[in-house]
C-alpha cells in the first residue's frame, strides 16, 4: 500500500473508528454470537490475489464488530475498565506508522528516551520516591513473571549462570494473599517454584492479606528448611479490589530477605489522586511494583509499566549482548531489552506520553474521582435496598454484590446469581463479571468506562431490579 | 478526547504518517542524536493542565523524528527487515481504536476466531502440516521461552504442579547451534536449566550446526546422568541466515525424546515461497516453531506466531483458571491466554489479516522474491570485487562481507571494518549493522526494507566503496 493510498484508506478508518466510538452505546455490549460463528463467516483458506480493501473493511463491519464485546462501551462494568483514551490511541497509532523498532538504545534512541522521561512522570504521578525506575512491559502477567524470576535468581546468587534452578540447595517458597490475582500463581508455576512451595495466605474479613499469617507461614518454613524468597501483595484485588497491608508486608519481607512485588495493576491509576496513597502506606519498601496505564488511567492495551528499585538485578538476570546488538552507545545508555523478557520491543512510550499531555495530571484526576463517587452511589444504593447486600469494603470502583431473595441460599443462590447475571449479559443492555467470593457466587461491578456516567450506573442500577424480578423489561432476550 | 476531535486529530495523523513514510528516504536511516539528547529536550514533570494537541504533534517533529533510526528507510540494512506494511498498520489502527480485549473468548469473540482462521491461513501459506496450531505471541523471545517451559514440564512430568524444578531427579539439558540467537539462551536460562546444561553445539563451515556433533553431547550427557531435554534448532540464523539441518535434527529429538523448537524467526517469512522450503526440510518433525511475520513479511510490530503439534501441552503447562475468568461457553471455545504468557491480549490478528487480504499472497511471494534477487545481485558484485569477500552462504537476503585489504588481519583488520561500518551509519547515508563471524567482525548486509529496490542496493554498493575508500563521498560527516 502507497503512502498515498495509505492517506485515503487511514481518513476512511479514522472516520469509522470515530463513528464506532460515538455509536457504541447503541450495540448490544456483550457479542451476540455462539463459538464458531465468526470463524465460519471466513474464508478456510488465504487469497491468492490481492482484494479489494474495501472488502476487508465491509468485513469488519459485517463479521467482526458483531463478534465483539464491548470495551468502550458505558454500560461495560466486566472485569475491569480497559480504556483506549482516543489520546493516547492516536499515540499508539503514531508508533505504528512510525514502524522503528527498540532492539539497542542506537536502534531508536528517542524510543528508550522518551520510555524513561514519561515513566518518571508516571512515577511522579503516582507519588513513588525518585529511586524507583520504569519499564513498559505488555501485561501484568509478565511484569510479575519477571519480578518472581529476579527474586529466584538473587535467592540463589544468581543460578542462571551455573546449574540453573536445581542446585539451590533448599526449595525456595513464594508468599501472596488467597485472593491475589491468578497471574501470581501462573508466574511461580512458570518460573519454576512449583505449587507445593506457593502459600496462599488467609484473609481477614476485609479480604486483604493477613500479615501475621505471613508471619506464621514464613516462620513455619524456615523451621522446615524451605527458604522464603518472594511475596507479592496486591493493591487492589481483582475480585474485591481489597486492600493487602503493604507496611507490615514490607516490615516481614524487610526482616527475612523476601523480595516484596506490589500488583497494583488495576488500583495503581488511583495513586495518582493524593487522597487515594494511604491504600499503598509502605510501597516505599517494594522491590518491585507493576500498574496498568492499560486498565484505568485510559492508555490504549498494552501498556504495564514495571517499577523497580534496584536495576542491576534486573539487568543481570535478563541481559544478553551478542556482538549484533552491540553499539558504542552501550556504556552511556539504557537498553531495555535488558529490563524484560522480549528483545523487540514497540514505541509503547508515545501512547502514554500523548494521555498524559493531552489529559493532564488534573483531567485524569477528576476522571477517576468521578468514578469513585459513582461507585459509592452504587454502593449505597444497592446497601440499602432489601434484599441486596454489598459484600466486601468498596474503597476503589468496584462493588461486589449479590441479591438475596428469602429462602434461597447455598447452590440455589448461586443459581440465582448466575441466572440473573447471564440474562443481564445476554440481553446485551449492560455486562458484569460474576465470581466467586467465600465460595458463593456473586456480582462484580467494575465501574470506570471511559463513557460511563452516573446516569449510566443509574440505569444497570434498574436493569439488575428487572433481571432479578425474574427477567422482566429486557429489550434483548 | 471526544470522537469528533480524534476525526480532526486522526486525519492530521494520518496525513502526517503518509508524509513521513513518503519522505523517509530524504532523512539520515540512523539517528543523528547522542545520549541524553531526547530526554533532555523533555520535561522532566508532568504537565497538569491538560495542552494543546498541536503541541505533542509539534514535539513529534522536533524532538522524536530527529531521534529516530528509520527501519522503513529503503537504505536501511541493520538486524532484520521489521516492515510494518501500511495495510498492516491500518489493521493495527483497527485493532488500536476498537480497544476490546482478549481475556476469554467471550471476552470478545471475533479477537479469538479471527486470530484462528488468520494464522491457519498463514500455516497454509508456510506449507506445514494441519496439525500445527497457531496463535500469536509479542516475539520470538516469547516464544522460545514458551516452548522451553513447554520442554521443561513435558520432560519432568508436570514438576509445576508438585515440587518445581527442583525435584527433578537430574539435571535437564537443552541443545542449541553456537550460532543461535541470543533469545535461546535467554531463555534457557530464565526457564532454570542453568548455563551449564545448555550447550551450543559446533557448526559446519556453512555456519550451520553439525547433527553428528549433537549426537555426541546427548550421548555424553546420557553417559553422565543428565536428561536431554530440548533441541532448538534455526531456520536462517541472525548472523548469516545459516540452516540447521532439521531433518537430521529431528530424527534424534525424536529418538531421544528431546522435545524440538524450530526458530524460523526471521526466514520463516521465506517459505511462503515453495521453492525456499527445502531449508526447513524435516519442520513436520517439530514440536513447536516461531515464525515472525513481523520481520521480512511486512506486518506491524509485534507479531510472533508460535505453532505447536500439540496444544494440550502447552495448556497444560499455561492454564489458569479463576472463577473471574469462567464462561459458560469455556468448553466450546479456545482461550488463548492458556497459549502464552500474557492473560490480556490484543486483537493482533487484524493486522495480520489486513496485510495478507491487501497483499495476496502472490503480492508477498512477488515482495520477497525481489529481495532474494537483490541479494544475489550484491553476493555476485561483492565477490567478484578484490579486495571484498562474501564470508557465508547467502540463502536468503543477507550478505555477511568484509573488505580486506592487503596487510591487514587480526586486529587491525578488525577496527577497519568497524571504522568503515560506522563511517557508514554516522553518515546517515545508509545503516549497516556488523556482527561477530569466526572471532573477527564482519558486516551484515540485511535487504528486505519494503522499500529498498535494487537501485539502493546498487546505491549501498558505491556507499561501501567510498567508505573503505578512506571515507571521502560522504554527503554529511
């Protein structure tokens, strides 16, 4: 494609972009389609010739956009609020077009440059102290992944370089809360811990991590021969957005050599309201920390930034230099592909730098206390309503909730919540998360769409009224 | 930003794009900035009023376009061709605007299904077997690490689920050409093999690794206790396009139950061509591969397609499953976070169909067969000029030359051909980038820029003279 037919062909997608933002509010929220749907309206096999890009766009109105849920989408309240500012989407879009690619700081200096300058202002924003520094990774799931990895090798003076993890010579144990999100487990598994040597730690009634079961745990494999190596506490759980006590947790961790990783994946944009800090009182004591820009702030998917506040370990574990990515540049730069797992790496930077320049510090701000306040409304509404009930603290923008008829309890209550909630899905009008809280099912609110306002919460507010009045006043069956 | 303004805003973007790509041949390929030039043309604090749009795509011209080495500059011959065909980055913009999320498959159906049908297309295109499945990953980093892991618990019988890698009962040994890319040590070593049990086996004089000699380190390391785990084996090298004999290769991972990853990073672009797919004769014996589609085949970064003969592996190794992540329609479908690292996941398929609907396939056979033209044309005119030689096998589109002028070996002969590499790069005229072959350095000549036609190979050919010519010629010092 010419950069001129590139011209006419990107006018036509950023109109359709802009009338698929302005219109999504009129689409059902969750796909109205069955699995295989999609894969059966297209082709089996390539085009040999080249088609018509007029037929490739006609596709994606015809066969891909009804085969979407809907982030964007006000009446979104499912897992968390993933927004793409339109800002920051431009930005992404730029990165794109650009096509330069971070393999060596040489291979695109403003790329590493710009990485390092608009992940200080993160850290800025989010009131960390000045000896954290930032990297922009694609997800959570990663950034954890690298951080167990690190504590693995600093636990094991560095393994990797001789016998690799079975010459340690005791099994290293891995500590998070029983509600950390399930990327936790995945990166111990992965990173070669093994369950056996993973503690889940209880929680108290507010769902966050008990520190003096840590405690306890800790204590319990040191008299066993284990060697405590890592905990993560979490900002913000993913079903409740409880609250881990990072203090006491920074305190233990201090005390016994554990390296202390913060998920603050979701929660983390809230650090930039002052107000908000108190939920992360002792981050200062993290080696590590990852928030999602991706999640609440408004950068467009992917963009997790990973904080860390001593980079030579990060830099020993990850580094390669082979002579084709050597450059005279190496001794007075940074280059990032030492700080990650991947050695390409995109412009991820530019999404960031053009949502916070576009926005302002001030205009995410307000976004998300306009949210918080809705989410209490939510909250009070919803508590003060028989038979309702709200079912943990709600401190950020999710409310967990769950309808209680007389009568029903047990499996016939998770019925009950499962029904009503899979008819408010299906019906397309809104879409929530259920899942599972004390082992009872229940319904996650997640507010926080970039195009949700109070009038939309208003209004899920009436919908889970009808959908549990028995299915009634749906538009959608 | 409202739909409206990012109409206004995108347009001017995209004219922007379509400029800077028409004129990036007018630009020094490598960036004619220092360090701490960028970050010190930037605000060190955020801004907290929001600022005007005209003022980030101002700063884009005046502080990250000079900062840049232009990788879709026709005289761009550094690492490897990453071409983000613009049909490729509109598909990208699609995906970007749309912001919807792959989570589970009901998270956005149509992000899973067209990811299904596009890299089957693209497995059609390569010629392999339909038992290969693909989904997509960020790099080949990724990748390999996620077959390494795949290997790890594959041979130790699932030791994730139970002890770790710790109790493996011996150590488990991974087997790679001395000539493999750096990512396969990276991730040999974060998976916990360890340095000392991966073993880079000799190559043949074309650069490839000898079958006979990795029959011998995995009977040494049987005779010793050790477990042969894994064998990588690569299609097209990073320093000169070398082709491990994966036939030979196979028959012994098969023989000795070593689970075999092909890297076809880079070439695997190459075998949509028929008559290149003698390189990878014996690939049906893989057990997983990695093909790039990002590299020489033109989609935007990043694009990493990863296929596997048996999912049920890699599932295995990769799945979780929270009650948050549940769906009712979770039998029917596939979720392809249990296929990787990430949980959240893009909707990159867009931009892989977008390029191969735009292109055909004939439209990329044709791209590609220029540049394996283009690349004879400059091994011919290289080798029959004394004092220049052509040091490797040219296969694909790579040239690996050095000028050795009378007297000069060893060291000297060294520094000349960094001295004239870097004459080269730092006068913007073309970007070259050089390597380590047998000890001595030597310059990669990577052709494959979407824009690069034989005149500029032509071009970079009276460029490499005049540079060795003492450096006169050169348009900017």
């Amino acid at each position: 494609m010419t950069p001129d037919e590139f011209r006419k062909r990107g006018h036509e997608l950023i109109d359709w972009i802009a009338d698929y933002r302005a219109g999504v509010d009129r689409r059902p929220v969750m796909a109205q389609r069955a699995p295989g749907d999609v894969r059966r309206a297209l082709p089996a096999t390539p085009p040999h010739e080249a088609e018509p890009f007029d037929d490739v766009l006609r596709d994606l109105d015809r066969i891909v956009v009804p085969g979407l849920s809907h982030w964007s989408h006000p009446m979104f309240f499912g897992y968390f609020p993933c927004n793409g500012e339109l800002s920051s989407v431009l930005g992404d879009y730029a990165s794109t077009g650009l096509g330069v690619l971070g393999l060596a700081w040489q291979s695109s200096p403003a790329l590493t440059e710009v990485e390092e300058v608009v992940t200080d202002w993160l850290r800025q924003m989010l009131g960390l102290p000045a000896e954290f520094s930032g990297v922009i990774q694609d997800t959570a799931s990663t950034s954890t992944l690298v951080a167990l990895l690190c504590a693995r090798e600093r636990a094991s003076g560095y393994s990797l370089a001789r016998g690799g993890v079975r010459e340690i010579p005791a099994p290293l144990v891995v500590y998070a809360s029983a509600h950390s999100h399930s990327s936790v487990e995945k990166a111990a598994l992965l990173a070669g811990f093994g369950r056996d040597h993973l503690r889940l730690i209880p929680c108290d009634e507010a769902f966050a991590m008990r520190a003096d079961a840590l405690a306890v745990a800790i204590a319990d494999d040191q008299a066993a021969g284990r060697i405590p190596c890592a905990v993560v506490a979490t900002t913000g759980t993913t079903t409740t957005t409880a609250l881990d006590p990072i203090a006491a947790i920074a305190t233990l961790a201090s005390r016994h050599g554990l390296w202390l990783h913060v998920d603050a994946a979701m929660a983390g944009s809230a650090m930039v309201l002052p107000e908000c800090r108190w939920m992360w009182d002792g981050i200062d004591g993290a080696d590590s920390m990852v928030v999602n820009p991706h999640k609440w702030l408004g950068a467009a998917f992917d963009c997790s930034v990973y904080y860390v506040r001593d980079p030579d370990v990060l830099v020993r574990v990850m580094s390669t230099n082979p002579s084709y990515l050597q450059t005279s540049a190496d001794r007075e730069v940074k280059n990032f592909r030492d700080w990650g797992l991947p050695l390409g790496r995109r412009f991820r930077a530019l999404k960031l730098w053009f949502l916070i320049r576009e926005q302002g510090v001030a205009g995410l701000q307000a976004r998300l206390r306009r949210d918080l306040v809705n989410a209490q409304w939510l909250a009070q509404a919803v508590g003060g309503t028989s038979p309702w009930r709200v079912l943990a603290p709600v401190p950020l923008q999710t409310v967990c909730v769950r309808h209680e008829p007389d009568g029903l309890a047990g499996d016939a209550l998770d019925r009950h919540t499962l029904g009503w909630v899979d008819r408010i899905n299906r019906s397309g009008d809104a879409y929530l998360t259920p899942a599972l809280l004390d082992g009872r099912w229940m319904a996650r609110v997640s507010i926080g769409s970039l195009a949700t306002e109070r009038t939309h919460v208003e209004r899920l507010w009436k919908i889970m009224h009808a959908a549990t009045d028995g299915g009634a006043g749906f538009s959608r069956p």
